[in-house]
C-alpha cells in the first residue's frame, strides 16, 4: 500500500490554481455526497437486517464524510498564499489535514472494534440475531462504491498532487475492504454462524488502524522536513548538471514541505567568472528547475569556483 508516489515523476505538470480548486469542489462533492448517501443506506441495512458488523460499516462510512471534509478543509487552507506570518506559505496545513483525519479513523476503529470484542466475549450467543438478506446486499454495494470512489479520488489527488486527497482516497479504500469483511461475517451468520457477525466488526476496526497508521506515518514524516528521496534527488542533480557552465554540483538537500520541496544546492562554476557572470548562471538554474519542477517551490543556490 503506497500512498507516498506523487515523486515518481518530478516534471509532471500540475494544473493551474483555477483548474485545481474546480477539481478540489468535484472530489469534495462526490465524496461529502457520495459517504452520505451510502451511510445512510447502510444504516437501514444494518438496523433492518439486524447487523452489528454493517452498522459498523456505517459509522465507518460516516467518518468518510467527515474526513473528506476535512481534506477539502485542509486542500483550501494550504492554496491560500505567503503572508507576513506566514512567509513560506501554507502546505502544511494539509499534513495537519491529514493529521486529523488519522486521529478520526483510530477513534473510529476503538469504537467499532470495542463493540464487537464486547459481543464475542460477554455477549449471549443465543440472543446474537442472524442477518437478513438486505444486510448483505448492502455489503456488495458498498465494496463496488468505495472502490469506485478509491479510485476516482486517487486519480484526482495525482493530478494536483495532493496528500490530504490521498489521504482520503485510502480512507475510501478500507472502506471498502471492512465491506469485505461485513460481507464474510454477514454470510457466515447467515449460514450458522451468528458470532461471525461480530467478528467482522473487529476485522473492520483492524482495517481501519491499518490504514490511519499509514496516513499518520506520512503526515508526520512531511511535517519534520524529510528528504524528497535519493531517487528525486539523483534525477534532480542530473538536471542542473546538463545547465550550461554548471562544472559540477557539490551539495544537493531537499526537504518536503506539504506537497512541495524546498531544495538547497551548491554549484561549482568557472572560478574566472564575473561576480555578475556566476550569478547569471546561477539564476538560469534557478529558472530552469522551477519551471521543469513543478512541486520545486523554491530554490537556493550557492555558487562556488570551479579549481
């Protein structure tokens, strides 16, 4: 499960500011509008067909909708631009997005595994009420919708390299892999088993600490100033190699900032140059990298002489 790859390709070409915050409004909708409408359905599905483990599908898919809220939020926030307080701008506040939308999903998992560990060992397994047939319709639409809406918001989150859409697309994807797993515990009720309905609860919350782990592992590992990658900063280095007059380069540091990178680099140039001649040479790798770079928001270059 990766959902750090937006460095796979470094000169991929982001839309423009216009075209992301229409892209931002259509992800946002589907999914808000999308989670709504199948929690509710699982909700009925769950009460009427006499499910815990769909019930608990349905909080989850409840939590969808906030946290989707949440990275739209969040998706905003970080597009606003550079102020006085803020001179470096506002990216990581979708780290902080997806933050929270973390800590949703482990409260969210405590919950559902919590009900379902208190059924399969303090419950009456004689009362446990076998599932109806809605209950496992509403299993197998739900795995065909949060797939369908995993990768729907995945593409999208590539195209504006977004780690907060990403983020949720994830969330969308063990959405429906707990749907998996109230399918199975809902079946194996239904042929016997009743307890097995209870047991999908806990798989569910299994899923779900999976996956908050993961999104929480990445938002933490942006927000400390981590490496772009060797891989990114080898593809980088070759690029201000091929600049005209760069002699070699002698120091290369990148650092994620949200979605974007911030790069430090040290260059060697003729040592004859003119002070002004060395800074030309400089500013055209400048230039050059920002505009082949799109996720470069800024770079820093200190010219050295060429011995």
């Amino acid at each position: 499960m990766e959902q750090n790859d937006s460095k796979q390709n470094p000169s991929k070409q982001k839309p423009d500011k216009e075209e992301q915050e229409k892209i931002i409004r259509k992800v946002s909708a589907a999914g808000i509008f999308g989670n709504i409408i199948l929690s509710v359905f699982k909700l009925f599905a769950g009460i009427y067909g006499r499910s815990g483990a769909m019930i608990s599908d349905a909080v989850h898919s409840f939590s969808d909708v906030i946290a989707t809220f949440i990275a739209y939020l969040g998706v905003r926030l970080s597009m606003r631009p550079a102020d006085r307080e803020h001179p470096y701008g506002h990216e990581r506040l979708e780290c902080v997005a997806a933050l929270i939308l973390g800590i949703v999903l482990v409260v969210t998992g405590l919950g559902i595994g919590k009900t379902g560990l208190t059924n399969i060992f303090f419950g009456n397994k004689e009362d446990i009420a076998v599932p109806g047939m809605i209950a496992l319709v509403a299993a197998i639409v739900s795995i065909a919708t949060k797939e369908a809406m995993f990768w729907y918001t995945r593409y999208y989150a590539e195209v504006i390299d977004s780690p907060a859409f990403k983020a949720d697309a994830w969330h969308h994807r063990s959405d429906a892999l707990s749907s998996v797993g109230s399918l199975i515990g809902i079946g194996g009720a239904m042929l016997g088993y009743p307890v097995m309905d209870s047991v999908a609860s806990v798989v569910i919350c299994l899923f779900i600490f999976k996956v908050s782990f993961d999104i929480l592992k990445d938002a933490i590992s942006k927000m400390l100033d981590t490496s772009s990658g060797e891989e990114y900063e080898n593809s980088l280095r070759e690029f201000v190699l091929k600049q005209s007059d760069v002699g070699r380069v002698d120091l290369l540091r990148t650092r994620t900032f949200g979605s974007k990178i911030y790069v430090d680099i040290e260059i060697a140039v003729d040592g004859n140059k003119t002070l002004r001649e060395a800074h030309d040479v400089a500013e055209r790798v400048h230039e050059e990298v920002e505009k082949n770079f799109s996720e470069v928001k800024h770079i820093m270059i200190h010219v050295n002489p060429m011995e």
